[in-house]
C-alpha cells in the first residue's frame, strides 16, 4: 500500500487517479500504522502551510500548493494534502485538487495558499489561483497576472474539489490573494488582500459571502493597508532596491485571545524579511476598527501563519521558514492566548 501511495509523485494526475488516490488515503489514513508517515517534517517543503485537524481519527491533515505529473511530460498544479500523527513525521502527498484548463479555464497557471475548512457537511478548499492572462494598469511598468481567491467544494477532506463556477469569488478587477474564512453576526465573511502590485499599499479586504459559498454579496470594506503597520517597509528597501516599490499584505488569520480579544495575524516585509505582525479589532467585530501592534511577532524572514489547537489542546502557530521558494519547512510554535495578545511560549530560533 505504501508503495503505491508514493506513485502519488509519479503518476498522471486524471479524474481516475484522483478518485483512486482518495481511496487510497482514505484507507491509510484511517490505518495507523508508523510505517505510513515516512517523510519528516524538515524533509517537507511547504510554503503557506495550513493544518486542518481531524479529532475524530486524531489526524492532521497539512495541505500545501503541488506540482503534479500530467502524463505528457509536464506538470499540472494544484493542492496535495499530508497526513500526520504528530506534526513532526508525515504521509506522501497525494492530490485533492488539480487546476486545469477544462475545468477552471479562468486561472490554471499556479496556485497558492490553500486551506481547507469543514463546515456543516461539505469540506470548503480556499486557494489563490493565478490567470494566464494579465491586469493593468501595471505596477512598476511590469503587467501583472490576473490573480483572486476562488472556493471550491467536496464531500470529504480529501477532494476531489470542484469548482462553483469558472471565476474568482473576490473581485475580477482586482488582483486579490489569500483569502480565509470568517462567522460573525450569523453571516460568513471572506477576509483577503487586495494585492500591492496593483495598488502598490496592499490592503486587507472584507467581503461577506453567499450561504452555500457560491458567491460573494454585498459591497467590499478595506480593514486596513500594510502601511498602517509601523513594521512594514517596501519591498524595494527590503531588497534594497531590486525590487518594485510595494507593501505587502498576507496571510490573514483571526483569533480570539481567552480575554475575549480579537486578533488578526497577517504578514509583511521588515529589515529582516518576511514577518508576522498583529492587529487587534477595537470593536470585538471583524469590521474593527483595526489596531496595529507596533512590533512584529515574528520576525526571522518566516511568516504566512494560521493558528489551530493540536490533539492534545495545545494552541499552535502554522508557518513557513524561510521565506524563499526552494528550502522553505513549516513549524509549528506554541502559543500563549491567556492574555489580550498572543504570545510565543518560547522563542522562535529555527
């Protein structure tokens, strides 16, 4: 069985593979046994990474954006999912979504930051997905790609995900990434980042969302903009001018502290890199107001965090280090909320 599952690397991906997979892991998930978590966590390379915790078979499911095989030579991308038992050692990656040209024709050229959520009976993947076609008018006089968060939908956790309909939910216009969802007042809500390189100070967007997640509704509200963080600075003085002048927003998460406080973590640029900084809601409501935390939590070139509580009740950061496309692992660090902030129990030193 295992050796099969590994084929996961190698095989085509079709609609086939896909439902055969799901079996598969199904099946392995549900086995415990040691032997199906080869791949250590430091051997994983994971960029935005999102746990979803299965309590009922004491899982973590850890979904991140893949490359697969599509049996002509060349690859198709999408979201591949691991498996774990304790955060450290993990599953071979097997596919539960796949971007192509049939089914999503709007945006199949790369994807980004999936997350998959489980609500009321359906499983709900959130993933930026990247057009091959471009936006102006450019940043920087550099075109930029059509870019949105789109949701799509599944009967399990494992996918296969598909698509509402062939577009983006946030705005067509705009160039948005990173989308997340939130509950309030009985509604759902989208929190996202409209990104800079179209509008060079990127913001951290609101959109309420239709009750089955088909669509958005309603007009967008803007929560904030990167410079609003005393923290961030450009991309261009981070890179010391190889870069485009532009403030990065991303990775938007909220939690409440045990105080009853809302807390927004998301990331940006500082001298060192990439970062993870907070915000703190006046109002208690997602609309805020949003307060701006001086000082960055996290501020050794890693970010892109979600926060989750492991099986035996810990709270946990999610994040990747470090911030480049070739070496970057996820970790995953305690947290302290029994205050009006969130805290590392200990210092972050990877």
């Amino acid at each position: 069985m295992l050796s099969k599952l590994n084929l996961a690397r190698y095989w085509p991906v079709t609609p086939a593979t896909l439902t055969i997979w799901g079996v598969l892991a199904a099946v392995i998930c549900c086995s415990g046994a040691s032997e199906s978590f080869p791949v250590p966590r430091d051997r994983l390379y994971v960029r935005d990474p999102f746990v979803w915790v299965d309590r009922e078979n004491e899982l973590y499911y850890l979904c991140a954006a893949r490359e697969f095989p599509d049996g002509e030579g060349g690859f198709r991308v999408g979201v591949g999912v691991y498996v774990s038992k304790d955060l450290e050692n993990w599953s071979s990656g097997y596919p539960v979504f796949v971007a192509d040209a049939e089914t999503n024709p709007w945006a199949y050229q790369d994807v980004w930051a999936p997350e998959i959520h489980s609500i009321g009976d359906k499983y709900y993947l959130f993933v930026t997905m990247t057009s091959h076609e471009q936006h102006g008018p450019p940043v920087d006089k550099r075109r930029q790609p059509k870019r949105g968060t789109q949701i799509f939908v599944a009967d399990s956790a494992i996918g296969p995900f598909k698509p509402f309909a062939d577009r983006p939910h946030t705005n067509e216009a705009w160039i948005t990434l990173d989308g997340t969802p939130w509950f309030e007042d009985g509604k759902w809500w989208m929190i996202y980042c409209h990104e800079w390189a179209q509008i060079v100070d990127g913001t951290m967007d609101l959109i309420q969302l239709k009750d089955d997640f088909s669509a958005t509704t309603g007009e967008n509200l803007k929560l904030f903009k990167a410079t609003d963080a005393p923290w961030v600075i450009s991309l261009a003085e981070w890179s010391q001018g190889r870069n485009a002048h532009g403030y990065i927003t991303d990775g938007p998460w909220m939690h409440f502290t045990q105080s009853g406080r809302l807390v927004m973590i998301w990331s940006s640029f500082t001298e060192t890199g990439y970062a993870i900084g907070r915000a703190y809601s006046d109002s208690g409501s997602i609309k805020g107001p949003w307060i701006q935390d001086p000082e960055p939590m996290i501020n050794q070139n890693g970010g892109h965090g979600m926060i989750f509580r492991d099986l035996a009740g810990r709270l946990r950061l999610a994040l990747h280090y470090p911030n480049d496309h070739h070496s970057a692992r996820a970790y995953f660090l305690e947290l302290d909320d029994s205050g009006d902030t969130l805290e590392l129990t200990e210092p972050f030193e990877p």
